[in-house]
C-alpha cells in the first residue's frame, strides 16, 4: 500500500506497486488530455452538446462498445460486457459547458464568446473516455460496465431526462458513481462527504410584494412593498438562525430584487427571487411552508400581501455506504490513507442526485489544484483551469473502483 508522497508522486509508486494498472492508465492518459483540451477549446451549453456527444460516440464504437446516442435529448451511453456474469455498475460523466467567457491565457481557451468549460466538465468527459479505452484494452472480467455521459448537468435536468428515457435500464444498473474536479483539493488528493449527502438540494423562488404606491414625501399614504420586502427578507433569515438545528445546514440567499421607478416614488409592487439550499431532505421539506407562512404573515401584518412560488429542484447527491466504503477502499489501496481527505457536503447543487435517488451510488471530489495557482480558481471562475495530472488519479480510480464493484454480488453492493 502506498502510505507517503503526494501530487504526481502517488501515482508514479503504482509502477512498482501495481505496474498494469500504472502502464494502462499510462497508455491512455495522452489522448485523454488531448481530448479535454479538445472540448475546452469547442464548449457546448446544456441540450446542445451534440458535437461532444459525437465524439463521445464515435470513439466508443471505435473501442468496441455498444452505443445508444440521444439518451435524454444528447445523452450518451456506453455498454461492455465482462467475461463472467456481475453486477451493472455505471459510471457518469457531464458533458455541457456554461454561458460564461473564459479567460485563460491557455492554447485550448475557447473559441466560443460567452461559452466556456469552466466547471470542469470537460475534463469529467475525458476521463470517463480514458476509462473506457483502458477497458476496451484490458476488457472486463466480471460484470457490465455501463458509462453515462449526460447533457445539461448546469441547469439540473440532464440527468432526469436521461432516466426518463431509460439510463438506467437495459441493463439495469446496481450501483452508480460520479466525480466532480475541485480545485478545493490539491492533485493526488480527494475528498468525499463525512456524512450520507454529498451535496445540497437547490431550490429556487420568488416573492411577489404588493402594495399601493404614492409619493414618497406621503409615505402615510401608502402601503410600501419595499419597506414590506426588507422586514420579510431579515425576518425569514430566522428561519435559518432560530428554526434549524445549528448542526444541520440551511442557506437562504436572495439574489434578485426589482422594484421602482425613481427615487421620490414608493411603487406598487417589489419582486425577490433567491435560492434555498438543504442537506436533509426533512429540512428542505418544511421550507416552503416556513418560508410562506412568514412572508403572508408579515406582510399582511403591514397591510399588504406577498406571493410565494416555490421551484423544486434537484436533491441531495446521497453517498450510499456500501459504494463509498469501496471507494475508500479503492483509494486506499492505491494512493494510501492520506490521500483520502473527509470533509463536510457542499452546499453546491448537482444533478447527479437523480441518479443516486434511483440506485445505491458514491459521489467524490478528484483534486485538480496542481503546482501552479493557475489551477486554483474556483469551479464558475472565468480563469478557472485544472491541473491535467489528475487525470492519472481519476482513470486509475474509477478502473479499480469498477473492478472492485463488479467482483462483489449485486445484493452487496445495496
């Protein structure tokens, strides 16, 4: 077991420690590289990555997969069969950029205004890519190796549509995992929830305040949505800080107000949106019911009214505790306990939740931030860029994860 060394150090003791696996990986991480600079270089935005989900495609069938294109509008699915009977285990990648400029002084930076790879889905892409080429050369002793590459992860629906139109099915799948690159965690290193939710759920909303407007000299004479707005807004922040567990987790954050015309005029009417995000799902349960009840509540207390629509969108990434044990596992036997690091949920949301609500499934953090601080601008950033060494560490795992997934019965795995 390798116990020290970090950055490309861990990975380079798997040449004496497990010299297959060092020389597979080895074999693919070029074109896996290439590949991402490739998509970098060529973004697509959610339900339009038809020419990611090409390439995808392509190169599959060239490996020798069976391949169904237009899985959930642009979905992609790979199938390989192992040489023995074992469980499904399916393996998901995203594939959509988001509509952002991306600003690094890089060779792959794209070359599409306002489009760019700068969650890292690109890179999801390319692993998963290495990954299937290093099967299609080794092939799969026990099992069925199913990879999921989904479209519009960034506006939360690619994965249900992807189920919706049968992901999951034909085969069957009976565990599931995904990784996600993070510059929060250096390179040779991951991370992985402490508790069962990996992420948070994300929903949205609007408020709609309504009054009656006048002169602001007057304001007497008026019933004002603003002053309304503000006493709702802080109020509702109780909810978080006197109605939740402190050790439970709850944001409420408004991102959005709207309200007037110019500045001697109280208006009619003051329009909030925001966001809730929640672990537990019996916390995000109560939270349109709280939320409502205290923006009536006060605003009918100041002689106006309030609106609330609620948006549900996607839930907690739920890590099941037999899928994650084996990715400890997995880590450990390759990189050595340190490289493992345990850590709180994010409070991000991801759609790979869907999947995770359907079969017992293992979420984690690939650690991208390399030598150079290049590499350390947060998931969004427009300078955001990963270190590529990774990838050694993503396509090494998940081959050992699915080896080790597809030895066991499928009724371990639940």
């Amino acid at each position: 077991m390798v116990q020290t060394l970090d950055g490309i150090g861990r990975f380079e003791e798997l040449k004496e420690s497990r010299p297959e696996l060092y020389a597979t990986v080895r074999g693919v991480f070029d074109e896996a590289v290439a590949t991402r600079r490739h998509l970098h270089a060529h973004p697509e935005l959610s339900f339009e990555e038809t020419e990611t989900a090409k390439l995808v495609a392509d190169k599959l069938r060239s490996w020798g997969y069976d391949v169904r294109e237009g899985v959930g509008g642009t979905g992609v699915i790979g199938v390989m069969e192992g040489a023995a009977p074992g469980p499904v285990v399916g393996l998901r990648a995203d594939m959509d950029a988001l509509p952002m400029l991306d600003e690094i002084d890089q060779p792959y930076r794209s070359t599409r205004d306002g489009k760019a790879h700068t969650c890292g889905h690109d890179a999801h892409t390319s692993i998963l890519l290495g990954v299937a080429r290093a099967f299609s050369e080794t092939g799969l002793q026990r099992g069925t190796l199913k990879l999921v590459f989904q479209p519009a992860e960034e506006i939360g629906k690619g994965a249900e549509a992807m189920i919706r139109d049968g992901a999951l099915d034909n085969p069957k799948v009976d565990v599931m995992a995904g990784l996600h690159v993070h510059p929060s965690v250096r390179t040779g290193e991951f991370s992985l929830s402490s508790t069962g939710f990996a992420t948070a759920a994300g929903d949205f909303f609007e408020l709609e305040f309504n009054g009656e407007g006048g002169h602001a000299a007057y304001p007497h004479q008026t019933v004002d949505p603003i002053m309304i707005a503000a006493q709702t807004l802080v109020t509702m922040q109780q909810i978080v800080s006197r109605q939740t567990d402190p050790l439970d987790s709850v944001v409420l954050s408004f991102g959005k107000i709207e309200g007037g015309t110019k500045n001697n005029i109280i208006p009619d009417s003051v329009r909030v949106e925001g966001t809730v995000r929640t672990v537990l799902p019996e916390t995000r349960n109560r939270m349109e019911e709280r939320m409502r009840a205290i923006a009536e509540g006060v605003a009918g207390g100041l002689g106006g009214s309030c609106t609330l629509t609620y948006h549900y969108g996607v839930p907690s990434v739920k890590n099941a505790d037999v899928p994650a044990r084996v990715f400890e596992e997995t880590v450990d036997s390759l990189f050595g306990p340190q490289a493992l690091k345990k850590v709180i949920p994010a409070m991000g949301g991801e759609d790979f939740s869907f999947f995770s609500e359907q079969v017992p499934s293992v979420f984690f953090r690939l650690g991208t931030h390399g030598e150079d601080d290049r590499t350390a601008y947060a998931n969004h950033n427009n300078r955001f860029d990963v270190d590529e060494d990774a990838f050694l560490y993503g396509i090494a795992t998940f081959i050992e994860l699915t080896n080790r997934m597809t030895a066991m019965a499928p009724e371990e795995l639940e």
